[in-house]
DNA sequence: AAGAAAAATTAATCCAGGTTAATTTTTTAA
DNA sequence: TTAAAAAATTAACCTGGATTAATTTTTCTT
C-alpha cells in the first residue's frame, strides 16, 4: 500500500540533537547536512538517481530581509531551505497581507500546480538563509518515481498544516490562536533539534503573527503582553522562550494534536528531547 | 522543464458543454465518464499502465447523508468523485466543527501524508454519490511516475484553494467571505459544465457555510437574506442562482482571481460558456 | 554615538459579528 | 397525511477585537 511514513514528515518524528541557531557554513554536501533525514531531501538521497548528484547540489545564499521571488514572478526555482527561515506572503489588492506559512530547515519551497506559471506568493528570507536547488525536470521525475510520490506527500504536508491553521483561525480567538501558532512553530523547530529547551530564534514581527492568524498588531501586541503577565510565554530580541508550556498546549487545542506525534504533549518536561535518535529508515 | 498544464487542473480550464444535475448512472466507464479530461483521472487514462484497467475501474455508490469515513478511520481507500458532492470535515474536542471544503465531481478524495494513517478528517456525501477507486499501491505509482506526478500536482492545487480560502477567512469581512465561497463553487462546477446559467444545484446548509467561514448560522442567514433583498444571490430548495455576478465578483476580491482563467471573469455574460470545446490535450 | 527608521506599546472609542432564545418554514419519517 | 425533526428566520442584546492615534523603545545607519 502507497504510505511513506518516513517521507515528507514534518510532525511525526524527532530530530537529531540540539543545533540551535545552527549555523554551519553555507556551502556544504548533503552528507553532512542535518536536513538529509527530513522529508524530500531524505528521499532524494536514497533515491537512485545518478542524474542529480546531491555531492554536487548547488547552493544559494541569501540575506536576512531579502526575497528569493515576488508573487507573480515566473520560472523560479524548486529548493530546500537548507538553514535560516523563509516566510511566505501574499499581497492583496486591497493593500492586506496574507502571511501563508514559515518555510524552516530542511522543508520544500518553490511547489506549485504550475510550476512554471507566476508564483502565487512571494517568499522573503527573515534570517541569512542558504538553500539547495532541487531538479525540475520532468524527466528527472520519470525515472524517479519515490521523488515524484515524496513531492506529493511533501504537498500533502503542508496542505494538512494550512488546514489547521485555518480551522484554528475559523473557530479560535486571539488567544488561542496565538498559542497555537507559537506551539506549531516550536514544535517544527524542535524536531529539527532547532529549539534550546524551551527557547527558539523568532524573526516573525508582531505584524507577521496578525497577518498570519487574521489579527491587528495592536491585539497581537495586547495578547502577548497578557501572555508575558501571566508567565506563559515571552518574545524578546527575537527570542520567543515558552514559559508555561501546559498553558499553551491547552489553549492551542485539539487541531494542534494531530500534529504532534502522541507522548510529545510536553517532550521537554518528559526528559525526551535529545534523548532519542532520530529513526533513520 | 516540470510543467503540468493539463493535469490535475482545477481551475484553468473550461469544462465540456452542459451537464446540469447530470445523473447517468452509477456504473460506467471511464471512456465515456465527463470527468475523464480532468486532474487526476486524465493522467490516469494517459498513462501506459496495464496494472490499472480504467475499463474495470470499480465503483462505489452512496447515498446522500452517508458517511464515506470518519476521521481517525484507518486503512481508507483513495477514489475519484465521478459524481455527487462530498464534505470533507472535522470536530474539534470542543465539539465545533471545521468544514475544509467540497468535494466535486473528477476531484481526488482520500489522500493525505500518511495514506494508511488515520484519516485526519470525515468524509460525508451531500448528494447521492458515485465514487471510483484509485489505485493505492506503491508498485502501481513506481511504473507509473507521471501518476505519482499528477498527485502531487492535486496535492498542490487543494493546497491552493485551501491557502484561498485562509486568506480570505483571515482579511475579509462576511458578505465577502460568503461571496467569495459562492463564487469559487459555481466556477468549480461550472469548469465542469455542471451549472444551468447562472444556477447550481447547492446541497449546502447555511450551518454548512458557517463551518468553512467561521460564520454563525445566524449572520450567515442575515448576510444571505441582504444578499437576496439587494438581488445579489438566492438559494431555494437546494439551488443556488446567483443575480448579480458583478457585485459578487467584486466582492470576492483579488484573491478569488487567482483561482478564475483570464477572461472568465464573467463567462456567462460574455458568452463563452459552452462556446468553446475543453482542450483535451 | 547620534539621528533616523522601524517596531512595540498603550489608551480610548466603536462596531461587526457573536450569543441567546423564540418562532416559522421545510423536510423527513411514519 | 400527519407528526416530528431539521433548518431557516428574526429580534434583542453584548463583546472581542478593530480602529485611530499617540508615545516609547529598539534597531539600523552612518
């Protein structure tokens, strides 16, 4: 039966140790990079393929602020952010900004029903980020069928993280909101080994999170503030450090459940993290 | 280069003529089924398999109100929608529930990350429904890469029309919201000649709407009443007739223009619908 | 280190849509 | 055909978050 449990998972399994703020050079092979585990690259090197060699993968390095393509551009590239953070946004006639989703280590960016058609977001780096090319050719595909199935379960991923995202926006308040948007990030984060116990780098601006959860910044800002009162949760120099993780986890409800493997509830408070290894195949 | 024009097309090109509340019959063949143009099951006839015989494809009929899964239901099958209309839904602990969208006829149901992993929502028929099943094995995809292809290309266009809906949930107001909806399905249909000018057959519940839109029953009614005094839009008995395509059209905004072909602003109007033969390859 | 720009913060006011609760209409089942 | 259930409708009232507009803090430039 067509299941890949150990492609395209973003949610399902542990990373592989504490790299926080990993920064490890810009150029480098997928040998020893710590994405080589995740999702497409994963099947990328286990594929067969002679075509493209992943010793030879070709990197791109760019700086905190700038965009890799603007909505609308055509022909861009397929890649993998490889380090850094890349966020997704689109702009609407009206002048309102729809901030779609985080692109983190090692996930897919660039996808799209048509590939070669104006892209329908622009993509902008919030940290110095390096990514790798991935082929684009048909023919690469044609003779690389787990490829073509790890892109689908990749799409298949990420359609299922805008689908809670939206139920979360559709039926939750500021609140709720907040912290499930706060826990889906850390938990992403920590399965790359990104997160330094409960702290991880936040670049999102208080304007990104209301454009991202249908809020003002005014209310994102009143919301945090609250949040920092109660000690649950605080964002300083771009720094976001859980403070009441049972906290979050209640309020961010059950959508967020089915994206967090079972006993991962609280991995730190568990003793969990770092403590296992990554299943590798 | 990786370029699916005519795979896996939702939204970009016209459907075959007029079909209106088509009923031919729950058994048939693909050589002579008006979805065999479109997304999935096109690649599928395209391709060379002789695994999967689409003239010994296997059918399943529901009734409407039926449940085809629910959520956390494991091993389901994939299939296509021959005809009908599908709900793709979820209830949330707090007993609220999110509906995702619509199911409409040639659209691919049932695949997710983990195909054999619990289903992450409930599948419910709204009109009597004739499904058609998919091949799910592995093997079948791996000699069969432009299939493996096309799945990730539906993927990518239901990731698409979900991150349309999110934009518009999160940055618009009622009356938006719902026209936007409204005009995003009768295109869908429409693409696929199953409207009657500017009808539709419309099996959902104002609770319905209020699901995908994060709307009460109570405004949505309010908002659909003013909408019928302003002779915008009625829904009686199960049809939907939209009155003034203009004042919806604006309404729905630029992000509804993403999802419409260049020129089909207002297909009818000008004409079109009918007038030109889908372009079958 | 100083000045400029960007981001965060705070307060006051307001309204779109929620909530609650009845009533009427339509659909379904017996 | 009729009773029961489901869905739609309407009204009255209320609140979470929007809006607007300053002010303060932080970050970037030079």
């Amino acid at each position: 039966m067509l299941d890949l449990p150990f492609i395209a998972v973003s949610y399902c399994y542990r990373g592989i140790g504490h790299m926080y703020f990993r920064s490890n050079g810009s150029k480098g092979l997928c040998c020893t990079c710590p994405n080589r585990y995740f999702q497409f690259c994963k099947s990328l090197l286990n594929s067969s393929s002679t075509e493209f060699d992943p010793h030879a993968v070709k990197n791109l390095a760019v700086t905190a602020k700038q965009y890799l393509y603007h909505q609308g551009d055509l022909n861009n590239e397929l890649f993998v952010l490889r380090e850094g953070w890349v966020m997704l946004t689109r702009l609407s006639e009206d002048g309102k900004r729809q901030v779609f989703r985080s692109v983190l280590p090692g996930e897919l960016l660039g996808f799209q029903q048509h590939l070669n058609g104006p892209a329908i977001y622009s993509a902008i780096a919030l940290l110095d980020s390096v990514l790798c090319k991935v082929p684009k050719s048909v023919e690469h595909y044609s003779t690389q069928p787990e490829l073509a199935l790890s892109l689908a379960a990749t799409e298949a991923c990420d359609k299922m993280l805008t689908e809670m995202y939206l139920g979360n926006i559709t039926h939750r308040n500021a609140r709720e909101r907040i912290a499930f948007m706060v826990l889906e990030l850390f938990h992403r984060l920590m399965l790359r080994g990104l997160n330094n116990e409960y702290s991880i780098q936040f670049p999102l601006k208080q304007e990104d999170i209301g454009d991202t959860l249908g809020l003002t910044t005014v209310h994102v800002n009143r919301t945090l503030h609250a949040f920092r009162d109660e000690g649950v949760l605080q964002i300083q120099r771009h720094e976001l450090t859980i403070l009441d993780y049972d906290s979050l986890y209640s309020l961010a409800g059950s959508t967020f459940k089915i994206l967090v493997p079972e006993g991962l509830e609280n991995p730190i408070e568990a003793g969990r993290v770092g403590s296992q290894v990554f299943r590798s195949s």
